[in-house]
C-alpha cells in the first residue's frame, strides 16, 4: 500500500503542477495581451486630435412645484423639481427677469398631464421637450439648451 500511496501523491503533484502552470500561462497571456491593446489604444490617442466636446452652460435652479394631476379624481400629484441649462455662453439674467413668466409656463403644463403622460423614461422626456419648446418661445433667440429634473415623485 505504500507504493500505490507514493505513486498517489506523485500523481496529484504533476496534476497540480500542471494545472498551476496552465493557469499561469493563460494569465501571462491575457496580461501581454492587455498590454498591447493598451499600447496601440496610446497610439491612437497621440495621433488623434482631442474629441470635441460639447460645451455645457450656466444651470439655473428652479423652485420645487407641486400640481395635482389631470387624472380622474384629481388624487395625484405631482412633485418636480428642475434645473434650466441655458445654451453655451449664455447668462441667466433673461431667465431672472421673466420668472414669473416662466413658473406659469410651467405651471399650466404640468397640471393638464395623466399620470399615463409621465410614468414611463418617454412620458419625462416628452415632458421636458415640451416644457423646453414653450419656454423657448419666450425669449428672441432658443436660450434653453436642456431641463435636467433633479425630483420628480409621483403620489
């Protein structure tokens, strides 16, 4: 028995090395491998120009508003919270003369929306687009790049 137990344990050596070492050179393999993919990816950057990123503008806060929802019963409501980003370049001075104009826009928009209007990723976005269109239409020239809702809750 001694013999079968030597020749075991010698067995399961060369095993275990073998598994060691395969698994080492899969992962010397894949790190050189890395290594070049991030090489060329360096050369490819040096080459190229910097990408052209959009320029972001001034946001400008708005309070929180709190509307009841035009679904039947009036039992919902409707809590938001928005920011304003104004085009690049832009200053917000327009938006801190007419505020009064634009919390009307805004609050005779919201109030005619279904709780169906808003409760899906498309309903929000329809929303700020129209929002956005209607305040656009305020001012000479398209001042408000995008609406950002930082609280929408829904009750």
């Amino acid at each position: 028995m001694n013999k079968k137990l030597v020749a075991g344990l010698a067995l399961a050596g060369v095993v275990l090395l073998a598994v060691l070492g395969g698994g080492f050179y899969l992962m010397w393999s894949k790190i050189a491998s890395l290594e070049v993919q991030g090489q060329a990816e360096e050369e490819a950057v040096e080459g190229e120009e910097a990408p052209v990123t959009a320029a972001v503008g001034v946001t400008f806060p708005l309070e929180t508003f709190i509307v009841n929802l035009a679904d039947e019963g009036g039992k919902r409501y409707l809590r938001v919270t928005m920011q304003l980003e104004l085009a690049a370049g832009e200053t917000d001075e327009p938006l801190r003369t007419r505020l009064p104009q634009i919390r009307d826009v805004i609050l005779m928009t919201l109030p005619a929306k279904r709780f169906e209007d808003i409760r899906s990723a498309e309903g929000k976005i329809n929303l700020r687009t129209e929002i956005m269109e209607q305040l656009n239409r305020m001012f000479p020239k398209a001042l408000i790049h995008n609406i950002y809702f930082t609280e929408f809750v829904v009750q």
